[in-house]
C-alpha cells in the first residue's frame, strides 16, 4: 500500500510526520510529474488556508528529495535513514526556520545562517532543503538576505517557503518560487477523514461544529476537538447572542479575555463569513456584515503589532451589540 493510500486508511495515522493527507493527492501528483521532468523550482511557495496541512506536505516533499526508496508515485518510504532523519528534524542536509518564541518575525540572523548552510557543500553530496515556516513572518531584511540564494540557488538545494498569505510576501520573493496551492477537501470528504482521525464516540454534531468553526480545514478542526475549542466557541456564541440582547461588552470582552484575543477574532471572522455566504441567518445588514469584517481582518493586524488585547476585544465587541440592536430594532 503507497503511503497516500495509507494515510487514507490510516485515521489518526495520517497525520505522521511523512504521510501525505488523502486531498494532497492531486498536488502531490503534479509536483511528482514536474519532478520527473526535472522542472522542479528551488524555490517552492506552498501555500493554503489554515489547517490545510501545509506544513505536512513541506514534510513530505522534503523527505522525499533525500529518501533513496520512493514508491512509483514518487512517495517516500518513511522507514529509511534519510526519511527518520527528516521526521524527527535531524537530518544533516535539512534546515528549518520559524520566529523564535515571542517574537512575531523570522530572525534575519536565522535566514543568514539558512543561506549559509545551504550554500556549504553537503556531506553526502546529496540535497539540501531548507524550510521557512511561516514565510509570511519574513521582514524586509529577511527577504532580502534570502534573495540571493533563491536566484542563485546553490546546486541540489531547495527552499521550500510555507504561506498562509502569499500575496502579502514581498512580490521580489513571490515571483522568484514556483507556487503550489494546496486546496481545502470537499466537506464530505473532510469529515470523513476527520471521523477517522478523532477516534470514536465523537457525536457527529461536533464532528460539524469543529469543521465550521474551522472553516472546512480538518487539521485545524481536529485541533479544536482535541484542545476543547468547539466548547470554548460555543460559549463565544453565547456571548454574542447575550450582546444582541443588551449584555454588557466589557464583561465579555474580560470573559473571553486577553491571552484568546486572536483566536476569537479569527473565530469571529469565520462566523461572520459564515452568515455572509448565508443571508437568511443573518439579522444583520450584509453590508454591515463586510465592513465588520474588515474590521476584524484590521484588528487581527494590530494584535500582531502589539496592540491591547482587552481594549480591541472591548470596541469590537461593544460595534457588535451595536449592529445587533440595530438590526433587532
């Protein structure tokens, strides 16, 4: 059995380190026909929503430029050497960079000592992969001491850059990667795999609650099912409705509280989209709808640049029981 079908099989299996995921078949596809023709990029932006499993496929790839025993669709076996190497992070020819804890970007120190590793000659004489996860947290000086090794990729080197936000990359770097988009499954589908993968005796209510409140990605509902988020949502929505019936949004705003400031905005977002692409849920204007939401896209910004938590929950929430009164009236 190739590891796709596996990982198809596999429940909570399929997502190891080195299984592909059942709707990263096609994409893997693709990316395994360029490679036999030897038009394979050095640069690779992999990019899709959040918990569309990005950072599983950069895996894979990566494991599958080192393995020496790939199945016929061009898979790594993830028994080998090289493939246990890549899984547990220690292989000699493979890198990865992400923003040190607490800081909101990559380090330029870090992308310098990336390009300088990848420009060393390896010791096998093998590849080398480097993985910049996320790529959206490149600064300018980042992106800049990147530049030249993606123009001038050392030989047998390749950077594989992971993205939540690829038009929001400098366009000097965007344009220099071969873009590989890694689309969201079908919600039957998505569930199917997510039933699978929580286990059993999960109602299938909640199955749905998580997939919705995580916008149709699977790993990110099975995050939500496996930390409690679908329960803490669920009181988010109470506290929505309570606002539409006069409740008080400082105290929901302290309820909800400062350290989940960014994933209730995100929920948020995901619940106003919802009744925008629903118009008959929605008591609120639909114009109404899309101007708060790029108000939430907005303060989502200005958390990142460390503004208050309780005072953007505050006013969002306090323009929330407006709109609903107002809609109610």
């Amino acid at each position: 059995m190739s590891a796709a079908a596996g990982a198809a099989a596999a429940g909570i299996e399929a997502i190891e380190p080195l299984r592909l995921l059942p709707w990263q078949r096609v994409t893997w596809q693709r990316v395994s026909e360029i490679a036999a023709r030897d038009r394979l990029a050095h640069a690779l932006l992999i990019c899709g929503p959040r918990g569309s499993g990005k950072q599983q496929f950069a895996r894979v790839l990566a494991a599958a430029l080192f393995c020496r025993a790939r199945d016929a669709a061009g898979l790594p076996c993830g028994q080998c050497g090289d493939c246990r190497q890549v899984a547990s992070g220690s292989h000699p020819g493979y890198m990865a960079v992400s923003p040190e804890e607490g800081k909101r970007d990559i380090a330029v120190e870090a992308v310098r000592g990336l390009c300088e590793r990848l420009s060393m000659t390896s010791h096998d004489g093998r590849a080398k992969v480097a993985v910049i996860d996320p790529a959206d947290d490149l600064n300018l000086n980042g992106v800049n001491a990147l530049l030249k090794t993606v123009e001038e990729p050392p030989p047998g080197s390749h950077v594989l850059l992971i993205s939540e936000r690829p038009m929001a990359l400098r366009a000097t770097l965007r344009s220099r990667c071969q873009l590989l988009r890694l689309p969201l499954p079908p919600r039957a589908e998505a569930l199917g795999w997510l039933a699978q993968a929580a286990g059993p005796g999960v109602a299938q209510t909640k199955l749905d609650a998580a997939l919705d409140s995580a916008n149709g990605a699977p790993l990110q509902a099975l995050q939500l099912l496996r930390d409690g988020g679908v329960e803490l949502q669920q009181g988010w929505r109470v506290l929505l409705d309570g606002l539409g019936a006069g409740g008080d949004p400082v105290g929901a705003a302290a309820a909800i509280g400062e350290d989940q400031a960014g994933p209730f905005l995100r929920w948020l977002f995901v619940y106003v989209l919802q009744l925008l692409r629903n118009p008959g849920r929605a008591a609120v204007p639909h114009h109404e709808l899309g101007r708060f939401a790029d108000e939430l896209v907005e303060n989502l910004r200005r958390l990142e640049i460390n503004a208050k938590p309780q005072l953007v929950l505050e006013a969002l929430l306090i323009r929330w029981r407006l709109l609903a009164q107002r809609a109610h009236s």
